[in-house]
C-alpha cells in the first residue's frame, strides 16, 4: 500500500515556530528537528518523498530499460510547469541542465558577441558568472561590472546603474534578482530590461537566490522577455543536478554550445546541409543525455510542497518572520561589532532569504559553529546564516546561542586605522 500523502498546513508561519516544526516529520532521514542545520541558502534538506522518488528512478530503468525515457520525460514537464508557477509564467519555455554552469554558457554562445562585444554585470555575481564573464574579457569582450555594495552606490540604486550602462554595443545584462553574498534583494529590475529593450540587448537575471523564497513574479516585474537562470540545490530542496533557464517566449537565438536534445522533435525531418536545425521553445537551449534522477526528486518534491500548500507567499513570511528573528537575537546579543555585526542596515523586506553578517574570522566562526552542531557557511567576510521552512524558532535562538558564546569567546579586536565596520 502506497504511503498516504501528508495534509496541507492548517496554518500560517505561527505555527511553524514551534518546537518541532510541524514539518520536521516531512524530513526525518534529514532529522531536521535534531540538528542545527542554518543551511537554508545553500543546501536545504530533502522531503522523505525525494528519497522514495530517487528509487523509483533506478526501479524505471531496472524495468523499462529504454524505454525508461517516457517517464523521465513526464517528470521533466512537471518541473516546466512548476518553474512556470514560481516565476507567475505559465506555460513558460523552460530549458532543463545539471547545473547554471551549462546553461548560462549555452546563454553566452548565443549572444552576436562578434557585432556587440560588451556585457554588462555587477560586481557581486556569483562565480559561475564571475569566472565565465572573466575568461571572456580575456579574450577581448568588454566586460562592464557596475558596483553592488559600495557605500555610495547601494543596492537599491543598482537597476539604474546597470540601464545606464547599456548601450548599442551591449549584447546582454547579468544580474541575480538576490546578490548571493549579502542576500540583497536587487528591485527595479524592470527598468534594466526596458534598457535591454531599446538597446536591442538580451537581460538573464540569476534567480537561484529568489526562487521559492522570495516572489519574482515576471508579469510584476516586467521581466517578460528576460531570460532567468536558477536551480534546485538552495530553496526548492529538488538537490543536485536540476537547474533551469527560462527563455523569452520570441527569442530565436541559437547556442554555439548544443546538444542533440537541440533538434530531438527535429530528427526525423531531412537534414540541411551546412546547416544545424534548432527545435523550437525551449529545445533550443536543450542539452544532450543525462541522468533523470534529479528529475524524479524534483517533480516528487514540486507534487509535496502543493500537497502541503507551501505557496511562495507562505513560505516568504515564514523566511521573514526567521530571518527577522535571526536579525533580533544577533543584536540582542550584543557582540563587539568589529568581531561580528550586521553587514548591511537594510529594511527586513529588502532582505533575501538569509541573514548576511559581517565578520573577519567568518571561516574560523564556520569551524566552531560545526564542533558544536550548527551548519552554515561563509563567502569571504560574510558568515551566511540560512533558516528554512522546517527549522523552529527554537532552533534558530540555539543557533545564535552558540555563536555568540564562539565570538565572545575571540580574542579582543585591534582597531585596524581606517578600517570602517559598517557594510
């Protein structure tokens, strides 16, 4: 007899403070109620169904062989679908890959760098688009990298300066809807595809950051005809080897980089000569063979997260109810701001899903933190604190116990000249 499926959520985010979560029984081989796990931005646990969704692929291949594809493809679809729903486009073209890295070149291989060879970018990507955006500066591409975080350039300014830096020569703009280190929402981004849009330029916005934790409705934001790369590993708890690009429904662009999946509905029509035949939709972006594990996870994990009704907009103010409490406990906490400090003065609703906090010894607080069962990370100065939708708010109290028992526990900060402690 098949498990029966868990019953939506009766409540709202009160009730998933308390201790347990109730939706730590959703998660019992990650046994989230028993650890500490400040991961939420980078590795969230995996529902039980995901376990039972990854046998059943091995199960298909064991019993169909071949002919295991049909069902692939159909968990495929259900992923489509569901990138559609998050982002509040359905139907959307959505191209499937192991990872941002294939996709967002694949993006790049399409772009005329030949007739415009500029790009334009922060200077607060992740290194995905960090190393790739490099390589091609090296090669001779004009690499335009506005600033992010600067004091005299904060981030809610940043759309504006990224449309003011477009221009004929611009083959496309690069910017994450969330900036990975700090967890700054990045607003306005409408007003850099209306550049793009009178330039003639393409806009990929990197959503990893935003996706099933912070709403990016493309309607809303008059993201339509912008192409918007993210994937599971961080907030849709889908784990490795699933990621998505979506494109604009009337681009005709096509990847230097291409797999045979590019022209899969195409094979049976006679070949061109000199040519390479692209499928339409999101076979353009298509890639070639892979293993359909991580598909059966993700679309097992999309079909319980609507049983359970966890909605962008729950699951956004249970985030901002955890990362505001994350917020209060570190400044109640009162620590000397040169060893640890809030790294960026923001309004709550301006914040990602994570709490960012400046520290200089970040990787040591990362070391410690784990000897005493905490798990989180740092990138650079930053320490990176994660909630997720499973953790309760005792947990999260414990969690900011611990660290800052370790940071009064440093030896006392030098004052370094010159050095400014606000970010």
């Amino acid at each position: 007899m098949a498990p029966s499926s868990p019953a939506p959520l009766l409540g709202g985010p009160a009730d998933l403070a308390a201790h347990p979560n109730p939706l730590a029984a959703d998660y019992t081989r990650f046994r989230v109620a028993d650890r500490l796990l400040l991961t939420g931005h980078s590795h969230q646990a995996w529902p039980d169904v995901a376990y039972q969704a990854q046998k059943q692929a091995w199960l298909d291949a064991a019993t169909y062989v071949d002919d295991k594809w049909e069902h692939a493809f159909r968990r495929s679809a259900r992923i489509r679908a569901g990138v559609g729903d998050l982002l509040e486009d359905p139907g959307a073209d959505v191209a499937l890959g192991e990872n941002t890295l294939e996709l967002v070149a694949r993006f790049l291989s399409a772009l005329p760098l030949r007739e415009r060879p500029r790009l334009v970018t922060t200077d607060g990507e992740f290194h995905t688009i960090r190393r790739l955006l490099g390589r091609l500066g090296e090669e001779g591409v004009e690499i335009v990298r506005v600033p992010a975080h600067r004091p005299d350039a904060p981030v809610d300014g940043l759309s504006r300066r990224l449309a003011h830096a477009v221009d004929a020569r611009t083959a496309a703009v690069l910017v994450s809807s969330v900036l990975y280190e700090s967890a700054l929402r990045v607003p306005e981004l409408g007003l850099v595809q209306d550049a793009c849009r009178r330039h003639g330029a393409e806009l990929l916005v990197d959503s990893y950051h935003s996706v099933n934790v912070v709403p990016l409705s493309l309607p809303l934001e008059g993201l339509a005809d912008a192409f918007v790369v993210g994937g599971g590993y961080k907030y849709l708890q889908w784990g490795e080897a699933c990621c998505f690009l979506r494109l604009p429904r009337q681009t005709r662009l096509r990847p230097i980089l291409t797999g045979w999946f590019g022209e899969f509905g195409e094979l049976g029509a006679p070949r061109v000569p000199g040519g390479v035949a692209y499928g339409e939709g999101a076979d353009r972006f298509a890639g070639s063979t892979f293993d359909p594990t991580a598909h059966y996870r993700a679309a097992a994990v999309l079909d319980h997260f609507q049983t359970r009704g966890l909605t962008v907009p729950l699951l956004r103010e249970l985030n901002q109810h955890q990362v505001g409490r994350l917020l209060r406990r570190i400044q109640e906490a009162d620590l000397d701001p040169r060893q640890l400090q809030v790294a960026h003065e923001v309004p709550l609703e301006d914040r990602g899903g994570f709490l960012a906090l400046q520290a200089p010894q970040a990787a040591e607080l990362v070391a410690a933190l784990r000897r005493r069962g905490v798990f989180t990370d740092a990138r650079g100065d930053r320490l990176r604190l994660g909630p997720a939708p499973y953790l309760s708010d005792t947990q999260l109290d414990d969690a900011v116990g611990h660290l800052a028992e370790i940071v009064r526990e440093l030896p006392p900060a030098r004052e370094e000249p010159g050095r400014s402690v606000t970010g």
